[in-house]
C-alpha cells in the first residue's frame, strides 16, 4: 500500500519489511535499540492550549503519560511542545526518552530547538544538558513502545515529484486504502541528502491572539535546514472523532539544526530512509474542550 502511494509522489520508492536496525547506533543514538513491542500512539493536549493564547499551565511528564497508556518503561518518540516552565521560553521538543520502570531511571535523550538570542538562527541542544526532568507542554504527538528490536517497515524515497511531503504522502496513501479504519504509525526517518523547510516557535508566547493560518504562519519562524536530519514522526491516517492532530513530525541533526519539518525544498535530490511500525491503541490524554483546527500543518 505504502509503495505504491509513494510512487505517485516520488521518482522512486522501496517498501519492505526489514529487522530494525540498532538505534542505539549512528546516527539516531537513542536509548533503545528499536521501535518494537507493544506500539501505541498517545495525543497529549493540542493545539488549542498553544493558540489563540498560549496557556502555559499545561505541562506534563513523559514517565506519567508512559503510565497512561498502560506501557510504563516506554520508550517514547515524537514532537512536542517544551514545557515553559522549565525553560523559561517557548521552544520545539523533540521527544526520545525511555521513560522510568520499577527497575531503572529515565534516559532522557531529546533535544530542544529553540531560536538563538545571539543570532536568531536555531539553537539545538540535548536537553539533558540542561534539564534533569522529563516533562513537556502544551502538546505533543508521541509513539510509544518497549524499544524492542524486531520487524519493521523500511520506506526508502527518493526525488520528491508530487506536492505532498513525504509524511503528508504516507498519511494520506494510508487513508485512501484505509478509509473509514484508522490507521497509525511511527518511528523515525532521515532526510539523508537535500535541504528542508523547518520551523520553530518564538521564545515568547504571542501576545496577540493568533486567530488564523496566516496569523500563526507569521509568528513562527521559518529556516531551510540541511540533511542529515533525523525526524520523529506520528500519524493517524484519518481521526476516528478524538480531535487529533494526524501528523506532526520533528527532527534533530548532528549539526546543531532541528525543529518542526514540513516540507523538502530540494526536490530533485532529497532522499529519505524511514522506519515504521503500525500502532495497535491509541490514547487521547487531556483532550481539550474548546477546539479549533488553525495552526495543525
């Protein structure tokens, strides 16, 4: 299914089933060696708590939410919003920890992408550098497992020929097959060669109401970012009526870039190699009440 969907976006696309490859490894180098083992899906908060107005009581913790969705010891990938609270500024989370079981303490191997006060360009940092907690805010979209190794999906995609994006392609090829059955994958992939649009938030929540697209579009700040970029993403191939947020994707790099991805601008070139695993439940955790669908590219 996903092969041929690729095709139609893409010069040229592989699908196949493959055994994990050792993430604890170049270059992810995350905490666990797969994305294996009781995968799930968990959508924390939204949108809604960002815009219009940011509202900055709306933190939560990686090791609480790994308990909510009855996997405690997860090992967690994803994006997110960083928790204010602990940064003192608005900034782009990019999940990857194994979270805290009976036996062991948390490793928390994210990072943070935040604009530079120097030099308003991107400052990426490993959060553990800093922080020794495990929370967030506001939202994220996070795939959770036991980080097993065992079976996965390996997409490889090359030379971007349609308009989609290649998680936009993936979601939505999934759709059409699925239909009314939603579908929900993650993992992660790397831009290997190219260039991409990234964006990341303002240290400072917007003052302003940000009330459309364009509002929020304007508030961001937008850069293109070189490969090798190594991003997170989770989609949901259609929302089953939980007021999700169906795909949203961020990547970090050895090179001091990340942040939240929407679309190569080096068509020709661009290259992705990707590995999935489908979700077997999904957990909707503080749903907001009042909704809206601005700001969910």
């Amino acid at each position: 299914v996903l092969q041929k969907g690729l095709k139609e976006n893409f010069a040229d696309a592989q699908v196949s089933v493959v055994d994990c490859p050792d993430l604890t490894q170049e270059p992810f180098n995350f905490p666990a060696k797969g994305i294996c083992g009781k995968p799930r899906i968990a959508d924390v908060g939204g949108v809604p708590y960002l815009i219009p107005i940011a509202q900055k009581e709306k933190v939560y913790d990686l090791n609480t939410v790994a308990k909510d969705i009855e996997l405690p010891g997860a090992f967690i990938l994803g994006a997110g919003a960083a928790s204010s609270r602990v940064l003192g500024i608005n900034a782009e989370f990019i999940p990857i920890v194994q979270t805290k079981s009976e036996k062991k303490p948390a490793v928390n191997g994210s990072y943070v992408a935040q604009i530079n006060p120097a030099d308003k360009g991107c400052l990426l940092e490993k959060y553990s550098s800093k922080y020794t907690d495990c929370e967030f805010g506001l939202l994220a979209n996070l795939y959770a497992s036991e980080g097993q190794p065992g079976k996965v999906i390996e997409v490889k995609a090359n030379g971007r020929t349609g308009e989609l994006n290649f998680v936009s392609c993936l979601r939505q090829t999934l759709e059409k097959h699925y239909g009314e059955k939603p579908v929900g994958m993650g993992g992660t992939f790397i831009i290997q060669k190219g260039k991409a649009k990234i964006h990341i938030m303002p240290p400072e929540f917007s003052a302003c109401p940000l009330n459309t697209d364009e509002d929020v579009n304007n508030w961001l700040k937008f850069f293109e970012m070189k490969a090798p970029l190594i991003c997170q993403p989770v989609i949901v191939s259609r929302d089953p009526g939980f007021d999700l947020r169906v795909e949203h994707t961020h990547c970090f790099s050895h090179h001091g870039e990340g942040g939240h991805y929407h679309q190569d601008t080096s068509p020709d070139s661009v290259q992705y190699l990707g590995y999935f695993q489908p979700a077997e439940l999904l957990f909707r955790i503080d749903r907001p009440q009042e909704t809206h669908l601005v700001g969910r590219d």
